[in-house]
C-alpha cells in the first residue's frame, strides 16, 4: 500500500453537522449494516450520532441525534470512541470529558440494535488523565485485547495497558508518552491507523494549534516503536484549533480517509474531510487459459479415451 495522499475536500460533507463547539468525530458500523456510521462529541458534553442512510461506499448522514441508545451528557466536552470491548459481538463506548475521565457505556444490546447501559466512570481501572480526556482505542501490543490510549490537555498520550483479556478488560497504570509518543504541545487527541499499510498502527495525534503530527511506527505490530515525523503530512492540513483527527474508510475503496475535528475558539466547529485520493488498484484481469486438471479428471479422460478407442475397434470394427 502506498503511502496516503490525502486531499482536502470540504468540511461537513455528506450531511453531517456540527451543533456544538469542539467538534470530536468517530465512525462506527453501530447498526451492523455494512457502513460506518458516525458520532461527535461536542463541549457541551453530549455526542451526536449521525446514522449513514448511504452505503459503504457512498456514505450519507441522516441528521444529528443527540445521546441516542442510552449514551448521556458527560459534562463538558464529549470526546467517544467505540470498540468491542468485551468481546460479545458489538460496540461499546466509551467518552472523556474536560474534567479528565472517562466514562464507559456497555452496550447491553446487540450488534444491529445497541442500547447502552449506564454510565461508569473509570472503570476497570482508568483513572483521570488530567483534563480534556481524548481515549483512542487500539491493540498497540499486538496481543489480541484492547488498550487505551488516552490523549489530555497537557498534550501527552496516557498509556492504559489491557492485562485482562479480549472479553474481560483489566487496565494497567497510565504511564505517559510510551513507545516513543512525544508531547504535542496541549489538547492531544490521538488516532491509531495502518496508514502505511506495513502491518503495525502508526499514531497521528491532533493539538490545541489545529495541527496532526505522525508518529511513525517503526516497531512491529507486537513491539511498537514510535518516532515523530512531522506534522501535517500526507496532504492533512491545519484546522484552525483543536485538532480531532480520526481514520475510516468512508468511500470503500481499500485506504483510510481523514476527518479531522476543529474549532475556531468559542466560534464556530467543522469537521474537515481529506479522502485518501490514491487510486484503488485495478482489479485483476480475468483468466481465459484452460485451467489444469486435476489428478480424478485426468483419470477419467484417459478412461472415456481408451473407451471410445475400444469401442470403435472391437464392437464397430470398420
Ligand atoms: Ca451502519
Ligand atoms: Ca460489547
Ligand atoms: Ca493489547
Ligand atoms: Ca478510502
């Protein structure tokens, strides 16, 4: 996979809005269709969800609905995330707030119709983060559980290594910038994505400045090893303030596309659009040779041959 070429389109596209400041987007299939669905945190602490009434690859969102399937007010500026987190088959969420913590939504419904329990806050062992909790969630050890990365407004990224397993998470204690991860001035907000498609996830972590700095992963998918390569690369852009960057697939064509969540102080919010213009591959060219056969069908024409020879000679001789 090529290195991404990202491409800025329009902010808002297809339908989405943004009610609120602050704008803090993520996508996830949450009705089990087979298109991403989207939601958006915003400063007055809710999360809004946007059903896609498109398809996977031409995505459509239906107007805003605020805190649907039992998610809540979290205070003040809502930043979701979603995974399943306990391995029973569908998405659970979970949100940070201003004041640093971060609340876990189970999904108690199913993976077409989510209905979410009550709100706890730091559970299985989260803890506060300081201010401006931003949870990215992610398998950065490669061992088959999912770890919080939880980005605040000092600018670090807290480590909250899973030591439980797939359907029973257990947090270890934060431990800030690990792997190599870096500062990134305030209000970090990360995301963790393939984007160069070499097997392991690389970090692009959004600030206060309206920036996204690339963290390469030059680890492995098990070891990661994190190194920071600049910011605004690829074709990403800067989004005035407060940088929320996400990655999804949003036109199916094979290659993440970049939404990055942003403020203009106290004014208005967008969220900015940069597909991944690269040119999907062709697919491959149909096969006209005769295909080979196999060892039974071999047998088989030998046989029908060796009939029809001592047919033609022994009972219609001549
Ligand atoms: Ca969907
Ligand atoms: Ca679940
Ligand atoms: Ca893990
Ligand atoms: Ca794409």
């Amino acid at each position: 996979m090529p290195t991404p070429a990202f491409s800025f389109v329009s902010t808002n596209p297809f339908g989405l809005t943004t009610p609120g400041l602050y704008a803090h987007p993520t996508f996830v299939d949450i009705d089990g269709d087979g298109d991403f669905d989207a939601f958006n945190g915003n400063n007055s602490g809710n999360t809004d969800f946007f059903e896609n009434t498109g398809d996977a690859g031409n995505p459509a969102f239906a107007g805003a609905v605020s805190n649907p399937f039992g998610l809540a007010d979290v205070g003040v500026s809502a930043a979701p995330a979603f995974v399943d987190i306990d391995g029973d088959g569908d998405f659970d969420a979970f949100i940070g707030n201003q004041a640093g913590n971060t609340f876990f939504f189970e999904n108690t419904g199913d993976a077409n119709n989510p209905a979410f329990a009550a709100a706890v806050q730091n559970p299985f062992g989260l803890t506060n983060v300081g201010a401006f909790a931003h949870p990215a969630i992610v398998d950065i050890d490669g061992d088959g559980d999912y770890d919080l990365l939880i980005g605040n407004n000092a600018g670090n990224a807290v480590f909250f290594e899973n030591t439980g397993d797939a359907n029973n998470p257990a947090f270890a204690a934060g431990t800030q910038n690990p792997f190599g991860l870096g500062d990134v001035g305030s209000y970090s907000s990360p995301a963790f994505v393939d984007i160069e498609g070499d097997g392991d996830y690389d970090a692009l972590i959004g600030n206060f400045a309206g920036n996204t700095t690339f963290f390469e992963n030059t680890g492995d998918a098990l070891n990661p090893a994190f190194s920071n390569s600049g910011s605004n690369l690829f074709g990403l852009a800067n989004v005035t303030n407060s940088a929320a960057p996400t990655f999804v697939d949003i036109d199916g064509d094979g290659d993440s596309d970049a939404f990055i969540g942003g403020t203009v102080l106290l004014t208005s919010t967008q969220i900015s659009y940069f597909p991944d213009t690269n040119v999907p591959p062709p697919p491959p060219p149909p096969i006209h040779a005769i295909p080979a056969l196999s060892p039974t069908s071999t047998l088989l024409l030998v046989l029908l041959l060796l009939g029809v020879t001592y047919w033609k000679k022994w009972v219609r001789p001549g």
